[in-house]
C-alpha cells in the first residue's frame, strides 16, 4: 500500500531508511500480512520484511522477505547512515537502542505523522475491504434481530458468541471483543461482555467485523421487553 509514494518522501527528507518493529500496525499496512513478529525496513529505493521460522515467507510485490537470523542487528547496522525514520508512537525503548547502537552515528527522526497522512486517505481497494467489512457486520446484526426469539438467548455472552460466529462462518474475523450490555450494564462505557443474564430494558452492543485487514465497527441499542412511557422518550430524535 503506497510503498512508493512514502519512499518518494524519504527521498525529500533525506532519510536513508525507515526502521518498523511489531506490532507496528503499519507493517502490515504495507505488507497486507500479518505475522507473529516482523521488522520492516525501507529505504527509499528498497523494502526488506524479516519474520520469524514460525511465519510463512510471503511473497510481495516490492518487497523482499527472509527468516531474522541470530545477529540481525549487527548484519542492518549502518555506520554511515545519518537519518533513521521511526514510529516513535510504537517504538518501544529497547528497540530505541537497539537502533542507537546500530546506527550510532544517525538521528532517530519521527514519521509517524507522515505514515498518519499516508494511511489516512484510502485507496479504492482498501475502500472495497471497508465496505466488505461494514457489510458483514450489518449482516451480522440483522441476522442477530431477525433470530432473537428462536435463539432464546440468556446471557450477554450467548449474543456475543452468535455475533463472532456469524462474523467467522462470514470469512472474517471479530475486530475486536463484542460488547453486549443488558440492563443496567447498558450503562457502563466499555462495559466487559459477562455471563449476567439479559433483563428488561435497554441491550447495548458494539461489534465489528475484520475483513483482510480491515475493520468495521457497529454500535447499536435494542430494548428487551415492553418499554414504559418515560423510556421511550429515549427513542425519539
């Protein structure tokens, strides 16, 4: 995803290579895969992706990929080097370093507003899987509505567990831990999905789907049971 336009500004920067360590979420913004562990390193003109034995290699367009063999860090390491990009919002201190010693005479410089800008307009295909994603989570809840009854659920963990299915048997993955809420949990921000069992009044839910990377996420209240007067105030825009 746009590895040449961000290599185009590395070379307006002057800055000789870019240094990502997992879990950077921008590795697997350029590479689409997902891993275990991985080091991206890019340098204007090249892109060179390190996993682990435990990892498949892939094979991507731009980008080479090889198994981090023991002294890793003594094989990238650059003496004349003088700028070395980082995200520094997911950088972690050892890694800082560990870069320090690897590039000992070279800046640390921040990109992380640059590879922000890079990801924050979408292309076309990455649109696609968006929609792809928000469409299996509406499939998801409707399927949800329309089954309610039949279902005869009885925990707020019984509706997350027909909501991940539905997501799965879909292709996709949950983006993140459904949270249902019933009662007077409906009330707690982020509440944490429990065995409580469902009761009249408000069922809070926010789920989402992951489609190839891509996540989607729905927030959505249903009432249990027959509203009282003042409740349904809540319901008129």
């Amino acid at each position: 995803m746009k590895l040449k336009e961000f290599q185009s500004h590395l070379r307006k920067e002057g800055i000789d290579r870019v240094f990502l360590v997992h879990p950077d979420v921008n590795i697997i913004y350029f590479t689409q895969q997902k891993s275990s562990f991985a080091l991206l390193q890019i340098t204007p003109s090249s892109a060179s992706l390190y996993l682990t034995r435990l990892d498949k290699l892939p094979t991507l367009k731009d980008i080479s990929s090889s198994v981090l063999q023991k002294g890793w860090d003594k094989k990238l390491a650059d003496p004349k080097a003088t700028k070395i990009g980082v995200n520094k919002s997911s950088l972690s201190l050892l890694y800082a370093e560990k870069l320090r010693k690897m590039y000992p005479g070279a800046e640390l410089v921040d990109i992380s507003s640059a590879l922000n800008r890079l990801r924050a307009q979408k292309t076309p295909q990455e649109i696609k899987k968006i929609t792809a994603a928000c469409a299996i989570t509406s499939r998801a809840f409707n399927e949800l509505v329309d089954k309610f009854s039949a279902q005869r659920f009885k925990t707020e963990k019984d509706i997350a567990f027909f909501l991940d299915k539905y997501i799965s048997g879909s292709g996709a993955d949950p983006a993140f831990p459904a949270i249902v809420a019933s009662g007077k949990n409906s009330a707690t921000p982020h509440h944490i999905t429990s065995s409580a069992k469902l009761s009249k009044g408000f069922l809070q839910l926010d789920f989402g789907a992951c489609w190839k990377n891509y996540c989607s996420d729905m927030s959505r209240i249903l009432y249990l049971g027959k509203p009282a007067a003042s409740e349904k105030e809540h319901f008129e825009l």
